[in-house]
C-alpha cells in the first residue's frame, strides 16, 4: 500500500512521462488509478501496461481481497481508467508477460516503472533495463519496511546506485524509494 505522496507522484510522472509506464505489482489498483489520471490528464498516447500475477491476500490489514484479479479489473472499470491500461495477468519475469511488454514497449521505451512487488528487484530491473528511457522515472516501494523484501529491495536499489545506473530523488511515505534511470 503507497501513500497519498506516493499517488500524487506517479501521478505527476505518469502525466509528464517520456515513454510508456509500466508496473510491476498493482494489487487492486490504487497507484494504477493515480497512474492512470496522469495519463489521461496529460492528454497524450502513452502506453501503460500493469502486470499482477493475482491470488488472494483475505487477511491484508486494510485491503483484503479474496481474488485479486477480479477487484483489480472492478477497481479499473469503476474508476474509468480500465481502457488506458494493459492488465498482464502473471508475474514480471514469465516468458509470456516479459514478451509481451518488450512487444509494447519496443518502439517507445519505458519512462515511468513503478515496482510494488515482491522484493526481486534485481531481476525486473535486469529484464525491463533495456526498455528504460534514460532520465525514466523509477519508483520502488518497500525500500525501507517491516518486511522480509526490504533487505533484498534496498541492497538493489542501493547496488544500481552505486554503479551509476540510478539516481535517487529521495524516499517518501511509507518507505517509497524515488528516483531517475541514468543509464540503460
């Protein structure tokens, strides 16, 4: 779950991107809305895929859900934003999905990824790298967290950044790592 500072800046990215958005981990929307509004608000084509691999997750403290899926699609459709975004039913590094979005993507580049996953941020960047435009807006979340994917999170991110592949832009809400592609 991403905090409100959170939505507005991929909200503002989305809206001002240089290249598609893609997303890594949307659960039942909510960063996929403000994403979404960007797109729509900045009046412009941009091709914006999210890819969710599903399931059930009844005991989240504040957003239980019994099939992701279903409220994801409900989400897009009620919030009107279902015919700007691509839904990828599946986990990032599947073949299918992966081919996929290089195919979406290829022409255009990537110029906002948002990763709200599970903590393998090592191998999505290693797969979506090559699509990222350079100056793209990278957005991680759980870069600081009670949870077991931080550690493997935050020593990603921290490794990019150290060999000059990521700038940071500073950590937000809950613990929301922000930053820019400099390199691809």
């Amino acid at each position: 779950m991403l905090h409100t500072d959170i939505l507005v800046l991929l909200y503002h990215f989305a809206k001002h991107s240089k290249g598609a958005v893609l997303e890594i981990g949307s659960y039942l929307g909510g960063a996929t809305v403000a994403m979404g509004y960007g797109i729509i608000d900045s009046a412009q084509s941009t091709p914006f895929v999210t890819i969710e691999p599903g399931g059930s997750y009844p005991h989240h403290p504040w957003l239980p859900t019994y099939d992701i899926l279903t409220d994801l699609k409900s989400n897009l459709k009620k919030w009107q934003i279902d015919a700007y975004v691509s839904l990828e039913s599946g986990n990032s590094r599947d073949e299918a999905v992966v081919n996929s979005v290089k195919q979406k993507f290829e022409n255009k580049g990537i110029g906002l990824l948002c990763i709200d996953a599970d903590g393998e941020i090592n191998e999505d960047f290693t797969i979506y790298s090559h699509l990222l435009n350079p100056g793209a807006y990278l957005v991680v979340d759980d870069y600081f967290c009670g949870e077991l994917k931080a550690v493997p999170t935050r020593n990603a991110i921290d490794a990019l950044v150290d060999n000059k592949k990521i700038e940071c832009l500073g950590i937000y809400g809950w613990g929301t790592w922000v930053g820019r592609v400099l390199s691809s």
